[in-house]
C-alpha cells in the first residue's frame, strides 16, 4: 500500500514535461466524471465485496478447481490471483478462459510493479539513502543507484523507479492504487508519469 503523505523529497526534476495527447486528455475527463457518479461509486463497492467474496472462497477451498472462478475479470492484482494463475494448466482452459489467465498474469504484474515501487518509496526515506554530503550535489539520495545495482539496470532507470515510486505515495497516488489492482499497466503508468510529474499536486 502507497503511504500517501505529501511532502518535497528535494530531488532535481530533470526530464521535461511530456504535454498529453487529446486522447489521453478526454480519457482522464471520462474517468473524473465516472467517479463523480454516484451509481457508479455504488457499483464500484458491489464490485469490491464481490471480488472479496471470490477470495474468501478460495481460501476456504481444500483444492483448486482446474476451472477459473466465472467472475475471475473482476480479480483485482494480488498474491491470490498469482497462486491461481500459476496453478490453472494452460492446455485444459478453453480459449475464454485461457485469454482470462493471461489477463490474470498481467493483472499481476502490475500489481507486483506497484508493490515494488511501494517497497523502493520506503528505501528512500531512509536514513542510509540520504547522506550527508560536504558539497551540493544535484542527486542527494542514492536510493536510485542502490536499486540500479541490485537490479542490474543503469542509473537512470534505477532513479526513474524512485521517481515513480514517490509520485504514486504522493501527487499521483490514483494512479498507484491503478496500477496496484491491475487496472493500469506498468507502460501506461509510466505515460501518465512522464505527462504529470511537473504538474502541481492540485492539478494531478
């Protein structure tokens, strides 16, 4: 889970603001009306106690039924939905629930990104992460180059995980909790931080 506190982490902006596209644009319009949609925040709640549900009766079950749950779509990103996955065999679903698996895997995936972005946001604010330097360096925190090294990636991909990871706890924190439950994925998460990291909170 995001810790959505809000709070300057001084870390020097460098990539330039990305303007979103017209689509793009008319999508986030869609969506704020659909939340401001009372119906629709009731459904959404229907939603939730029913995907609660299908858990607990997965929980409850002594074996797992070769075949997926019927509202298995409605399976937000998580643990449980990663241990059905991965027992369900590909080769006996039928095409419906074989394409059901598959959006199951991506599901998890971001949910996976965002527990680990989560993870990175709580490295950052470590004491370890943020020395004391005797000069002004424009990258105080090395969080970015730890994760880099552990992770086998280069520098800038390292710091772009943090940056993510402390705008999904902050300004963008919809779009983390998104990410988490496999409505958004990892690509499109990083489009709406490249169009919004500059964007003041109030905006965002």
């Amino acid at each position: 889970m995001f810790n959505h506190g809000f709070g300057g982490d001084g870390d020097e902006r460098v990539a330039a603001f990305v303007e979103p596209s017209a689509e793009l644009l008319a999508l986030w319009a869609a969506d704020d009306a659909r939340y401001e949609d009372s119906k629709f925040l009731a459904a959404e709640v229907a939603e939730f106690l029913e995907r609660e549900a299908f858990f607990e009766a997965l929980a409850r079950s002594e074996h797992q039924d070769p075949r997926p749950c019927e509202r298995m779509d409605l399976a937000p990103g998580s643990a449980a939905l990663a241990g059905w996955a991965d027992s369900v065999d590909s080769e006996q679903l039928p095409d419906y629930e074989l394409v059901e698996q598959i959006a199951a895997f991506e599901r998890t995936a971001s949910w996976a990104k965002a527990r680990q972005l989560a993870a990175i946001e709580v490295l950052s604010r470590r004491d370890a992460m943020n020395p004391d330097w005797p000069v002004a360096v424009s990258q105080p925190g090395i969080v970015g180059e730890e994760v880099a090294a552990r992770l086998g990636t280069s520098r800038r991909a390292g710091r772009e995980l943090v940056e993510a990871g402390l705008l999904f706890a902050r300004q963008l924190m919809a779009t983390g909790d998104a990410l988490e439950v496999g409505d958004l994925d990892w690509g499109k998460a990083k489009i709406v931080v490249a169009a919004l990291k500059d964007v003041p909170w109030q905006v965002a």
